[in-house]
C-alpha cells in the first residue's frame, strides 16, 4: 500500500502542479461568471435601448382595436394593401399585420409581413395581444363580464406528500427531483468519460515514453495502475469542487454587481410594471412556483443524497477507470484505443440516454430497479433516483454490487495491464487480449 501511495501522490502532484491545471482550474470558473455578466449586460442594455417595435395593422374586418404598449405601438392603415406594402418598405415600422374579415369563433388567416424574420420571443408577444383582443371581443358579444369570467376560472395545485410506514409526512415536488437526477445523472457521466480517457491517455504516455520500465522496476503493476486510478480521480475531485465553489460565488457575485434580482423578485417587479389582470394573475403563479420549488429543495434529504452521490461517483469512475487503465496499457497510442473505448462506454452511455427515457419519467419502474442495480449502469441510473428516495435495500444492494463490480474490473483489467504495459508494437485485438487475461507470470 506504501507503494501504491507512492504512485497516487505522483499521479497528483504532476498534474496539480501543472500550469495547464491550474489554468483550467481558475480559467473556467472565470468564464462563466464574465459569459454570464457579459450576456445580462447586453440584454440589460439592450432593453434600455429598445424603442417601440411600430407595426402597421391592415384590419380588413374592422373590429381590431390594438392597445399601445411600451414594446409596440400600433398604426391602422388602409387602401389597397399592395400600396401598403410598398409605403410600408419606404419605412422603419417593423411589420404590417394583415387582418382578414374573421369569424371572432374561429380567427383565420391573421398574417404579419416584415422585413426580416421575426424572433420566437415577438411573434408570441404579438399573437398574445391579438388574442387577448379578439377574446375581449368575443365575451362583449356573448354579453359577458371579464370579471365575472375571472371569478369563475379555477385553477388548483396538487401537492405531492410521501407517507412511510411509520406514517411520517414529507412534501416532495416532482420538477425538482427530475431537475436533481439530470444534473447529478450529467455530472457523472462527464466526470468519468473525461477522468477516465485522462487515465488510459496518462497510460499510453508513460508506456511510449519508457517511463514505467523504470517504475515497474520497484513498484507491482498493480499497484502502478491502482495508484494512477486513484491519484487521477484525486485530481478531478479536487478540480470540481473548486469550480463549484467558484463559479457558484462568482456567479452571484457577478448578478449582485450587475443589480439584477433573484427569479422571484423579477417576477413580483414584472407584476407591478404589468397592466393585464391574467398577465399579474399568471406571473404571481408562476412566482409561487419558484418560492414552493426553493422551499420543496431544501426539505430535501441533502446531506443523504450527497452521500449517495459522492459514493457512485467514485465508484463508477473507479469501475471505469481500470478498464481505461487497462486500454491504455495494451495499445501504443491514441488511434489503436478507439476500437476498445466504444465497448467499454457502450453500457454507460446506455444508462445515461436511460436516465431521459424512463429512469426519470417512472424511477420505480422494472426497467429502472435493474439499471441502478447493474454495476455498469448504477452509477448514472441510481443518481438519477435518489432525489425519489429509492427503497433502502435497493440503494445498499446496488451500493454492494457497485463495490463488487470494481473489484471484478480491477482484477480483469490487472491481468491485462501486467502484460500490455511491457509490450510494445504488437497488434492488438480482443484475442490478443483474453491471451494475456489467461497468461500465468
């Protein structure tokens, strides 16, 4: 074990106290806090400066009656339309919204013509006041009163609350917990595939530059590979928890400065600003539910989930990273590993486009309980549920399978490393492979 400590302290001082290191490090949680202030700024400046889209209104029915407001004004033009049109490119105004005489039931043909192609966010900002006015028009002639049609909407929230067997009540919110999954389910599968190519790239360096027949010398191939592994994954805990202290303070450091408010507070000043009963009403809802969100997050288990999230975390880049260990070792460069990596990732990746398809949309279903039981899939399918609060027997099984999956890949790939480490130039292949798993030293 003395050795192996030997191995992962060298791992990790090599590469911590590498400038690339320490650029990465500090470099990329700069960037986002200054992508970020950068993006704000311009908008902020950009809606300062914003002056009123003016958008001619062709109304051949004669009913349209647009509201200005501080994003549009509205003109009413008439004539023949082709003059129109012609007038209208001579002009600044944004558009010409051309419409026909229509049946207030069943609006057709509403068209809008602009010199360029219109954002998503405009042609939504505009079908929503038209539709807001023909509705206005619709209850008039239905003789019915706005208020009275408020009054009567009814709009409910249904709560999620979990009852176990001793018959305690905990609140959970189920956006939150699917948000949870995918960012924890993404974490992991960056972490290992970066972590884990870094591991058999290490490996195919040191083999092609000689550098561990000196090593091998004094040290078991072993114990190299088991300290490489570890001191590697050293190295990547280290570097992502800098980036998420950093960027986290940064971020709202940089959002304090910038003045801007938190999610909720935008939307209660939005509400104030907004003039349109619904449009307060919606926004209001919308506010309460991020406050319920921020409020269901933190009545959270957190400190269990990150536990848990922690423990797959190292296990599936230790699963991983011996199998890359071993990959490196058996090829003498870059190219060659190819053929090897895709196998070795395959139910990995399986497990993470699992995570979209049905770990998070039902994650107690069968398919689910099997892939946060297999080894080679836990790491990502079993994150993904634990914001779900999975049955403590699957989690612990899962977690001893977890541990046994390591173990079986430290010793496959032990086997092969101690041979393909000293090999060089040898084409390689899968029954090149199983020759050196069978071979006795």
């Amino acid at each position: 074990m003395n050795k192996t400590w030997l191995i992962f302290k060298r791992e990790f001082l090599n590469r911590v106290q590498k400038k690339s290191f320490l650029i990465a490090t500090i470099l990329i949680p700069l960037i986002f806090p200054a992508i970020l202030a950068v993006m704000v700024w311009v908008f902020m400046k950009q809606e300062e400066g914003a002056k009123a889209a003016v958008i001619e209104v062709y109304d051949e029915s004669g009913k349209i009656d647009l509201e200005d407001d501080e994003r549009y004004k509205f003109v009413k033009v008439s004539g023949d339309f082709e003059q129109v049109k012609k007038a209208f490119n001579e002009t600044d105004h944004y558009g010409i919204l051309r419409i026909p005489d229509i049946d207030l039931f069943n609006p057709e043909g509403i068209r809008i013509y602009t010199k360029e192609n219109p954002s998503i966010r405009k042609m939504e900002e505009i079908t929503g006041i038209v539709e807001r006015r023909i509705s206005d028009l619709k209850l008039l002639q239905s003789n019915i009163d706005r208020e009275l049609l408020n009054s009567l909407k009814t709009n409910i929230s249904i709560s999620n609350v979990n009852v176990d067997e001793s018959g305690t009540e905990t609140e959970s919110n189920t956006g939150i917990l699917y948000i949870l999954g995918f960012v924890l389910g993404m974490f992991i599968y960056m972490f290992v595939l970066i972590y884990g190519m870094q591991i058999m790239l290490g490996v195919i360096d040191e083999k092609t530059s000689k550098v561990v027949e000196v090593i091998i010398s004094s040290v078991r191939p072993f114990q190299l590979m088991l300290g490489k592994i570890l001191g590697i994954a050293a190295v990547g805990l280290t570097q992502f928890a800098i980036w998420i202290i950093l960027i986290s303070v940064l971020s709202s450091a940089t959002l304090g400065v910038l003045g801007v408010s938190m999610p909720q507070q935008q939307a209660m000043e939005q509400v104030t600003k907004m003039q349109d009963p619904e449009s307060q009403e919606e926004i209001k809802k919308q506010n309460n539910k991020v406050i319920e969100a921020i409020a269901s997050f933190n009545k959270l288990p957190l400190f269990k989930i990150a536990f848990n999230f922690l423990f797959y975390f190292l296990g599936g880049y230790l699963l991983y990273g011996a199998l890359f260990a071993a990959v490196g070792s058996a090829v003498d460069n870059q190219q060659e590993a190819q053929q090897f990596t895709f196998p070795i990732m395959l139910p990995f990746l399986i497990s993470y486009f699992g995570l979209f398809v049905f770990i998070l949309t039902d994650p107690h279903s069968t398919a689910s309980f099997w892939f946060s039981i297999i080894p080679f899939t836990s790491p990502i399918a079993m994150v993904g549920r634990l914001g779900f609060d999975p049955p403590t027997w699957q989690l612990i099984l899962s977690q001893v399978l977890l541990v046994a999956g390591f173990f079986f890949t430290t010793w496959i790939a032990s086997r092969i490393y101690r041979i393909g480490i000293l090999m060089h130039g040898s084409k390689v292949n899968y029954k090149v492979l199983a020759k050196w798993f069978m071979m006795k030293v």
